[in-house]
C-alpha cells in the first residue's frame, strides 16, 4: 500500500516551495502518493491552515507544519 502524502500550501510562499522541494527529494526515493491542495481554493482549509503552512500530513496524521524534517518523515515513510 503506497503511503499518502497531503500538502498543505498556497502561492507565493517560500516555505512551501522549500517543503515542496523537501517532498519530491524524498519522493525520488521513497515512492509516496502527493496530493498538494492549495488553501486559496478552498475557505475551509483557509481558515484552518492560513497561519501554519506548509503543513505535511502522513496518512491522515499531521506530522509538520512550516518546515518539513526530512529525516523523520524518510523514517516514517521507510518504517
């Protein structure tokens, strides 16, 4: 069963793009399904993540938000 990445961020943000650039490092790797949402398009997810992006869910459990830790999230991809 391939694990689900969700990615939570908008344009223009920097951190995202670092977190996005984190993913597909990973990704290259450690096969993984990525389904980035972008909260503009979105009021719900606006609401809840406008202060916290990038947030990075694993499998339906939030595990960072405004820096991705690369190590630990290859640990739990791996494990």
């Amino acid at each position: 069963m391939t694990p689900t990445v969700v990615f939570y961020s908008r344009p223009g943000c920097h951190l995202c793009d670092d977190a996005r650039t984190i993913l597909e490092r990973i990704r290259a790797e450690l096969p993984f399904a990525l389904d980035e949402r972008d909260i503009e398009q979105d009021d719900a997810l606006h609401r809840k993540y406008l202060e916290r992006i990038p947030v990075v869910a694993l499998d339906g459990e939030e595990l960072f938000e405004f820096f991705v830790d690369e190590d630990e999230l290859r640990r739990r991809l791996a494990g």
